[in-house]
C-alpha cells in the first residue's frame, strides 16, 4: 500500500489561487464551485455554500469547503494524524486578498499503514472552511 498525503504539502498553495480566482470572477451566488485543481494522485476543488457580509463594507465573509478526493492507496491526514503523516492545513500567503481563513476536520477514519495506527481520511474528504 502506498502511504502518501496527496496533498498535505501543497495544501495553502493551491486553496490561495482556487479561492482567488473565485473571489475575483464575480459576486458569487450560492451554490458555486471551482474546477478541479488536479495531481497525478489526487485533485481537490473549492464549494462555496454562502458569501455572507464582512465585518467592513468592503470585506466578505465565505462559508465554504475544500473537497478532495484521492486515488486508492492515497490518504490525506486529520488534524492529529497518529503516528505518522502531517495534518493539512491552510496559510493565506502575504498581501493576499484572502485571509483569516479557519480549517475545520471532520471525524477521521483510524487507517492502519504497516502496524501504525493513524487517523486521516481515504477516497473523498470535505474540509469546511469559515
């Protein structure tokens, strides 16, 4: 069995430029989603439920999802991966016109990779993100 995040290292990187360029296109409706942003192993895309007010006139305020799903064999990691794998998680880049952006972790499956137990996710994982 492979043992790879897919996409743990990349994580900030590629929800920036998702969450850029949907930011930048258009006042969103609800209900909107990016293209899928894709790596050999994995591909993951942004889901927007909502754009709410900010707490300026010139601020919004996203609820929303980073969706990932994995080839077989592939895992992502949760936020306390066990004894092995590093958790994602999500940097706004300097200067960006995104920021504060919160991660949430659904419950993990416990996995098992060559007698170590671990806790991630496997196939398809939504992140919500506020």
């Amino acid at each position: 069995m492979r043992h790879s995040s897919g996409f743990s290292a990349y994580p900030s990187v590629i929800l920036f430029w998702v969450l850029f360029l949907v930011i930048i296109q258009s006042s969103l409706a609800y209900g909107a989603k990016s293209d899928w942003i894709e790596t050999p192993q994995a591909k993951a895309r942004l889901l927007i439920a909502a754009v709410e007010d900010g707490p300026t006139a010139s601020t919004k305020t996203l609820k929303a999802g980073l969706e990932i799903t994995m080839d077989d064999g592939w895992k992502t990691y949760w936020r306390t991966p066990g004894a092995a794998g590093i958790p994602p998680k999500i940097i706004a880049i300097d200067n960006s016109v995104v920021q504060n952006i919160a991660l949430y972790y659904p419950a993990p499956l416990r996995l098992d990779f060559q007698g170590f137990q671990l806790y991630g996710y496997e196939k398809r994982v939504i992140f919500p993100l506020d």
